[in-house]
C-alpha cells in the first residue's frame, strides 16, 4: 500500500503482518502512532491493535519521511497540525505547541500522528447527488454537506466535484465549470501541479492557500459555475461566499457537525443559515 511508504520499513514490516491480505489494506481508514502506545489501525468494520509501542524517535523518524527530509519546509502546515502528502492522505501531528504573537510557531516533542488514509471512490455521492442537482437549470443547489469527522464529507465531495464537471448523461445532466479551493490537498491530491485523484474534465483547483482567499481569486479568474471547498468554518468564509453568490456563483460546501441544533448552535453556521446562504443542507450519519 503506497501510505506505507511514509513508514519506516520495519514498522510497515509489522502492520503488514497484522493484516489479512489485499481485502484489509483496502478497508484501513486510519493509523495511529502515539509515543509509548501501540499502533491502532482503524478500518471500515473494525479496529486492529498492534502490540508494537511506538518510541518518540520512531515519530520523529516518520515525520522526516512524510518531509522529505526537510521539516523546515513543511513548517506552516506542521503549526496547523497536519502534513498533505501524495495521495491526498492527510497526517495529523499533535505534540507540545510553541506559542509565539498569538499563533503556533511550532510544534515540537511530537506526541502522535494521525494518518487519514484517502481514497476515490467512484459513486460515493449517489445517495446525495439528486438531492444537490437543479435539473430544470442544469445547475446545482446551493448546498452544504455536514457530518462528524470520519463520516465520508471528503469522499463524496470528491465524487460530486467529479460528476458535476464531467456531467451526468443518465439524467441529461451538461457538465458545468467547478472551480476548487483546496486549502488542505485533500480533494485534489495535487503534486507539483498534477492532481492524483480525478475530479473532471471541467475542474480548476487552487491548492494550499487558505480559502477565504482562493474562493475571490477562482470567480475573478477563472469563471467558474460552481466554487466547491471542503470544511468551511469561519467569518471570513462567509464574506468568501456572499462574494462568489453575488457573483452568481453556486457553492458547494462542507462542514462539521452533527445535526441542525448543534449546527445552529455554532455563530458562524447560524449567522449562515440566517442569511440562507444555502438552499440545501444535507446531513450524513457517522458511519456511511
């Protein structure tokens, strides 16, 4: 499996040998290293732990491995607790934060590392798809996608990012131009310019800059039909959206939550909904 890659060999040596076969790779969604603990995979039905105790220097190891071997470059997505590599696969890093002028400067004695293992899968948004499609303008909703961490947000916005551009011919659906803010790597899976995973023929992405700025800078030069990002979340988001809607812009979005109430309990989301800047909002359970 190409994630294990990032891993020093005997420790990818151990965690294959806890597997069953091809069928267990495809199914991990998770690895988690913490210092002094055993290695826990997480896969689509179950939980495997793995009585190998991770040291700190073996942390440190799969940190410069995931960096190329320059920590120093990866310094700004470090301080926001996570590493995109190729693949699209995210690594989450908590550890001791150094704290300096009101922002993290860095994040040292590395606690633990979270792989997010993504994948592509083709029709993961068929159960949402007719709910998000405006046939009648061959356009789409307004819409935001909400769901707990682990409940496939990432995914299905990929597969839609897909079909929305490339079109759906079973439903005379003409594919539209999407324009991609993606702030983190993880739809894309771009690397030096070249996006692993599909997302359509009709797709223009801007990776690794934060989102408020990439939604104004895809409307002003790329024209797009629809702006997509992943995990919006804060006040500037929302004047990033009023700009691309009073530009006549459809917006597709994600966010964290678990249902309407505790949606609304968060400012930002309900000063959205107030404003009915979204025209749906889908809720996904926390296992698909």
């Amino acid at each position: 499996m190409h994630i294990l890659n990032f891993i020093p060999r005997e420790i990818a040596c151990v965690i294959e040998e806890n597997l069953q076969g091809q069928a267990d790779y495809e199914k991990i969604e998770e690895m988690r290293f913490r210092v002094n603990k055993p290695i826990i995979l997480r896969l689509s039905e179950k939980e495997i732990i793995i009585p190998y105790i991770i040291k700190q220097e073996e942390l440190l190891k799969i940190l410069q491995i995931i960096c190329d071997n320059s920590i120093y470059t990866y310094q700004n997505e470090i301080c926001n607790g996570f590493v995109t590599v190729e693949g699209g696969h995210r690594i989450g890093i908590t550890g001791e934060a150094v704290y300096e002028n009101g922002k993290v400067k860095n994040i040292k004695y590395i606690s633990s590392l979270n792989f997010r293992i993504a994948r592509q899968i083709e029709g993961a948004s068929n159960e949402i798809i007719e709910k998000i499609l405006d046939k009648e303008n061959n356009s789409v909703y307004n819409t935001l996608i909400v769901g707990p961490p682990g409940s496939g947000k990432t995914t299905i916005l990929k597969d839609l990012i897909k079909k929305i551009s490339n079109g759906i011919k079973e439903c005379n659906f003409l594919g539209l131009t999407v324009g991609v803010a993606d702030e983190r790597g993880e739809l894309s899976a771009t690397s030096q310019g070249i996006s692993s995973n599909d997302l359509g023929i009709r797709t223009d992405v801007i990776n690794n800059l934060k989102k408020s700025i990439a939604i104004e800078m895809i409307v002003r030069s790329m024209s797009p039909q629809v702006i997509v990002s992943d995990e919006i979340g804060n006040r500037e988001d929302i004047q990033a959206i009023n700009y691309a809607l009073c530009s006549g812009v459809k917006c597709i979005f994600t966010a964290h939550g678990k249902d309407y109430e505790t949606l609304k309990s968060n400012p930002i989301f309900k000063e959205m909904i107030e404003a009915k800047l979204f025209e749906k909002i889908i809720f996904l359970p926390k296992r698909r």
